[in-house]
C-alpha cells in the first residue's frame, strides 16, 4: 500500500505540474484546447492526490494533516477543487494560467518533503472538533489563496489600462468588472470559513484547554488569525458597501494573504506557535 | 492557357484613379459578359473595391493582344484615355498571379493590414462571375483555394487581432473594463463625427442608454433621438455624470471641462464601479489628472491613436508568416494546375490502352472458340484490370514528374512513349 501510496503522490504532483505547463502553452499559442488540456490534467492530478490521502488515511487509521506533505498535498486539492469552481464561468478561464503554476509548485514543494513524511505516522488530532477546524482552515485559505491570485490579476490589468498599453495580458483575460466581482465572491466565501475555523479552534482550545495551557490566547499565530480575521472582515464589508473597489481592493487582498502565510512561515520556523495541532502523547 | 491578373491598387495609383476606373456592383453583371467575350471566352472575375480594380482571367490569347484587350476594355468602359492609367497596371501570370490573389484574400496586401472586409468582396466578385457563368474550371479552383488561403492565414497567424480604428479600439477598451456592455450606460458630451462613430459601435454592442449633454439643448435633442437618448444640459453635467459607465467627451472648448473633483464626487455616488473616459477633444476637455484616480480609465485621442498604431505594428510582424503560408498553398495550386493540364493527355492514354486492349481481346477469344460465356467475360475482366492498373501507376507517376519537372517536356515524352496524337 505504502508504494501505492507513493506512487498516487507522485503522480499527481507531475500532472500538477504538467497542467501548469499546459496553461503556459495557452499563454504563448491563444489555443483554447490547452486550457481544457490543463483542465484534465488538473482533475487527474487531484485524483491522484486524493487517492494518495486516502491510502495514507487507511492505512494508518487516523487522518494525516499534521505533516507538511500532508497538509500541502490537501491544500493544493483544496485549491484546486476552488479553481475548478471558479472556471466554470468561461469568462474566467484564461485565468487558469495564472492559478497553475503556484499550484504547481506548492505541490513540487510538498514532494520534496514527501520521502521523509509519507512514511511516517502522522500524529493523531486530539479530537473531530480540532480535524474540523485544521480542514475548515485549509478550505478557507485555499479561497484566500485563489482570490489573492485573481487580485494579482486585477492589478495587472488595471495597470496595463492606466499605461495604455497594448500588450494584452494574455489571451482573453477577463475584464475588471468579472474579477472584481470574483474577488468579491472568493472573499465573500473566504471569510466565513475563516471565521467558522477560528471558532471552531476557540471552542476546541474550550474543551481541550489542558492541552495547550492556561495563555493559549497569547499565542503569536492565535492573536494574528484574529487580526487577519479583523482584516478581513473590515474589507469585505468596505467593498460590500461600495466604499472599497478596484485596485486597492486588490491589493489589500493580495496582501493581506501574503501576510498572512508569511507570518504563519515565520512563527513556524521561530518554533512560536504554542498551538500543537496533536496530543500530547503522540 | 494562362491565368493572370491585370489591373490597379492603392499600391500603383491614387485615390482619383480607381476611383474612376471602378465597376459599380451594377455595372460588374454586363462587364464580365463583355470581357468574357473578348478575352475568347476566357474564365474571368472582377474584383473592385475601394483600394483595387483587377481583372482575373483565365485565357488562350497571346500575352500582348490580352493587354492590349484589358487596356481597351477599362479605357471603354470608362471612358478614361489609355495613358491616364497605363503606368499605374499591372499584371502577374500564373504563379505570381496565383499568390498575388491569395495575398489579397488573405488581406497581406491590403492597406490595413489584416482587415476583414477584402475576403468578403473577393467572395462577391467570385459569386458575381459564378452567377454570370463566367468562371471556369481554373478560376472556381483558384477562388475556393484563396478563400480556404485566406482562412487559414487568419486562424494560424494574429494578423487579425487587435482593432485598428479609434471607435474599434474604444470598444475594445471598454470591454476590458466592463464584461458586458449591454446595460451600461454611455454619456456624450458635445459632438462630432468621432464620437458619434464610438457611440454607434457602442450602441451596437449593447449599451443600453444614452445621455446626450449639449451647451445647445435643441442639438442634444436631436443627437439623442437616433439613440432614444436623454437630452441633458450642459450645466447639470456634475449631477449626471456618476449614471454613466462611459464618457465620451468631445467639445470645442477651449479648457478643461471635467476635473478630478467631478469624478471624485460620481465615482462617490456609483460606489467606486469603474468609469471610462474617452476624451476625443483637441484641444482636451478632461484634466489628465483624472487618469490618474483609482477606478477611472482615461484615454485622450493620443492614446487611443498610439494603440492602433501598436495594432498595426503587431499585425505587420505577422505577414511574414502568413506569407509562408501562401507560399505553400501556391505551390500546391500549382501542382493541381498543371495536372490539369495532363488530363486531356491521360484521357488519351485511357483511349489508346482500350484500343489495344479491345484489339488483342478480340484477336485471343476468336483463338479460343471453346471458351464459355462466363469464361469469355473473366478475359476480359481481367484485360480490364490489368490496364486499369497500368493506367493508375501510369498517372501517378506523371503527376509526380509533372510536379518536379516542366510539365510540357513530360507531357511530350508520354505521348511518345504512348503514341498519342500531336506527338511530335
């Protein structure tokens, strides 16, 4: 099982890879085809990754999200499974050339850790409120992620018609008013998931408060989940009545998420967390 | 017999000229009658548009009396002296013939670069001659093939991408901006031919309402009602500005009538959705300092002007590949031509092989009286099958000579070897 296991990861890392390349072919031909290509590719490659969750799963009888592989693995199926989503309106669909290749390398990063995690036991989630709550997180970064990459979008092209210039951004690039209007909607989803996790985490930290201590609250990535949610929750109501649009929307999204996996990377390497997601035995 | 274009463009002659020597769609029915008859019944199309007259024609006649009937058909037809255009003709045979019309099908010779509308004049020159009955074998052939040319240089080539007239761009612009323009909302202020031209593309993609802001309020009246629009006077501008998606700015005053604060103000009122401006004034009438404000998109005239120079940049580089592409295809028709050229040649050889085959049968089946019927006709089934073998290998073989070597030193060499007539 364990080979299989290997082989369902590694196999659908390259299809990731190979429908980010797809998309890029998209980009130099104007060929619609290679976007329904990437398109495949992209559903082949989540199979892959789920079947391999799976395999894991069984075999170890407890949900693995506690490694990076693990969790990289479902966050770029969660990632992908919003792309699909998003690309069922044809209007958007160039923009899978821009949601691929971080996708891509998400999971290329997450093989690269995989001959070490896959093998290993992933430590058991103290309790179904806390699995909840790291799946709910994954989900709404996931929403966060896609929507940052379309205000990356939204940047570009805003830019490129204030400069007038001519050099389209790819082929059939959405108009403004489409990604605005997506953002508003990956955001719009974004948000109450991420509200949902952070209430879930809190209720858990209620019940299980033994496990992490008596200052759990004081811990540097708890007290930013609750600014970020802030952050969030400031701007999804500012562009819900219409007093923020358009560039600046976009960029507060972008960057909000970037801050946001950037401070979780850094407190992850400080080793600043105080929030052990397992129990204290494992 | 050969084929051959003869006639003028924007390329040899100027405005005034073709112009003059132009065929009106009433007139091409009864000039390709009468070119018909004189070139001797030769297969011809007329093509006149704008930038070109030509004259395609597939012909027996000597190269000299064939320009000399052009020359004298266009100079009657007319009634404009030979010297006036004679400088300004030109003529292409065969291959070049070939590829000038797939060049101009495909719109590489065209003044705009990669417009669309030549294909379909070709198109009509060629139903036009179909229905007067004056295209052959030859010119069917070569029109389908320019047409299937023509497409194929569009689809593999960008040489049609990116609009190349101010009103186009403009649109284009716009639903850059806005996904759709059905419903929205475009105002005009002043006007001018300019910017009624962008009005009517926008309009007919969709635009939903019109305000019409004039200083002169029985003018916007009347430019409003084409467009069931709403006449709208000059000094209530500000408070109707924030309705419109597009702006379209064209007066003759002689400063800035819209400023920041004006956009501040409507971009307040229309919740930050985004606006686009088009200022097609000179001198301008929207401050540049507009352009620079979160959600508004500003083009002045030199803008939209630079981005259908950049268009036709674009589409320059591309006529390289496309003329690959007509290359190959020319070769090709070519190839086709001058096997068509073989067939009488190969209907011969059909005839000459039956002959025999028909002669030794009948001298072997009256060697065999004893045959059966049944046996009789399995003979000469298979006297059948054994020339129309030969004949296949036979023609396939020519063709590929017929391609590599000058069709008429090969067609000499077949009727030898076959003994057909008009061997010399």
């Amino acid at each position: 099982m364990a080979i299989i296991t290997d082989i369902a990861f590694y196999v659908g890392t390259v299809l990731f890879v190979a429908a980010a390349l797809a998309a890029q072919r998209f980009v130099r031909s104007g060929k619609p085809a290679m976007l329904d290509i990437a398109e495949r590719l992209l559903f082949m490659g989540m199979a892959c990754l789920i079947v391999s969750f799976i395999l894991r799963w069984a075999h170890w009888g407890r949900v693995p999200l506690t490694t990076m592989t693990d969790s990289l693995g479902l966050f770029a199926v969660l990632s992908g499974l919003v792309v699909v989503t998003v690309l069922r309106r044809r209007e958007v669909r160039s923009l899978l050339y821009v949601y691929l290749p971080p996708l891509a390398a998400i999971c290329l990063f997450a093989a690269a850790t995989a001959h070490r995690n896959l093998h290993t036991e992933p430590k058991e989630l103290s309790g179904i409120l806390l699995i909840i709550h790291v799946g709910l997180a994954l989900l709404a970064y996931a929403l966060f992620f896609v929507a940052s990459m379309t205000s990356f979008v939204y940047l570009l092209q805003s830019r490129r018609l204030k400069r007038r210039s001519v050099a389209a951004f790819g082929h059939g690039a959405p108009s403004l008013e489409e990604l605005d209007r997506l953002l508003f909607r990956l955001v719009g989803y974004g948000y109450p998931l991420f509200v949902a996790t952070l209430t879930l985490g809190l209720v858990w930290a209620w019940v299980d408060r033994d496990l992490l201590g008596h200052y759990w609250w004081l811990a540097p990535k708890v007290i930013l989940s609750y600014v970020m949610a802030g952050f969030f929750a400031i701007t999804f109501h500012m562009r819900r009545v219409g007093r923020l649009r358009g560039p600046k929307l976009a960029t507060l999204v972008f960057l909000g998420f970037t801050v946001l996996i950037l401070a979780y990377m850094v407190l992850s390497v400080m080793n600043l967390r105080w929030h052990y997601f397992w129990s204290a035995g494992a | 017999m050969n084929l051959v274009v003869a006639g003028l463009s924007h390329h040899t002659s100027p405005l005034e000229l073709r112009e003059r020597l132009a065929f009106s769609n009433a007139e091409i029915p009864s000039a390709l009658l009468c070119l018909h008859k004189r070139l001797g019944d030769a297969g011809v199309v007329i093509l006149s548009t704008c930038n070109r007259v030509e004259i395609y024609a597939h012909h027996a006649m000597e190269p000299d009396e064939f320009r000399k009937e052009i020359r004298l058909f266009l100079s009657e037809s007319h009634s404009v002296p030979e010297e006036e255009f004679r400088d300004a003709l030109y003529e292409y045979e065969n291959r070049e013939a070939v590829g000038h019309l797939f060049r101009v099908a495909s719109s590489l010779d065209s003044m705009v670069v990669g417009e669309v509308q030549i294909l379909g004049q070709v198109h009509d020159a060629y139903i036009a001659a179909q229905a007067e009955q004056t295209a052959d074998k030859v010119i069917h052939a070569l029109f389908q093939k320019a047409f299937t040319v023509a497409k194929s240089v569009r689809t593999r080539t960008t040489i049609g991408e990116g609009k190349v007239s101010i009103s186009s761009v403009a649109v284009d612009l716009a639903q850059s901006i806005f996904q759709t323009l059905s419903g929205k909302t475009v105002m005009v202020i002043g006007s001018g031919e300019m910017a009624e031209l962008t009005l009517k593309s926008l309009v007919s993609r969709g635009v939903r309402s019109v305000l019409i802001v004039n200083r002169n309020p029985e003018r916007a009246r009347a430019l409003a009602e084409p467009y069931r629009g709403e006449p709208i006077a000059f000094e209530d501008l500000n408070d109707h500005l924030h309705r419109a998606e597009i702006v379209i700015s064209a007066t003759a005053a002689p400063r800035f009538i819209l400023h920041p604060a004006n956009f501040h103000h409507a971009l307040k009122l229309r919740a930050r959705q985004p606006m686009f401006v088009i200022d097609i004034a000179v001198p301008r009438d929207v401050d540049p300092a507009v352009g620079e404000i979160d959600n508004v998109y500003l083009y002045n005239i030199d803008d939209l002007e630079q981005v259908v120079a950049e268009n036709l940049e674009l589409r320059r580089r591309e006529i390289d590949r496309g003329m690959e592409l007509v290359e190959y295809s020319v070769n090709q028709f070519m190839q086709w031509k001058d096997v068509l050229v073989a067939e009488p040649t190969f209907v011969s050889m059909s005839e000459e092989l039956n002959t025999i085959r028909e002669r030794e049968l009948e001298r072997t089946l009256s060697a065999l009286p004893d045959l059966t019927e049944t046996q009789r006709q399995e003979v000469a089934a298979l006297t059948k099958r054994i020339v129309k073998s030969i004949l296949q290998r036979s023609v396939v073989e020519i063709k590929h000579e017929i391609g590599h070597h000058d069709p008429n030193t090969v067609l000499h060499l077949v009727k030898r070897f076959f003994g057909l007539k008009d061997a010399t």
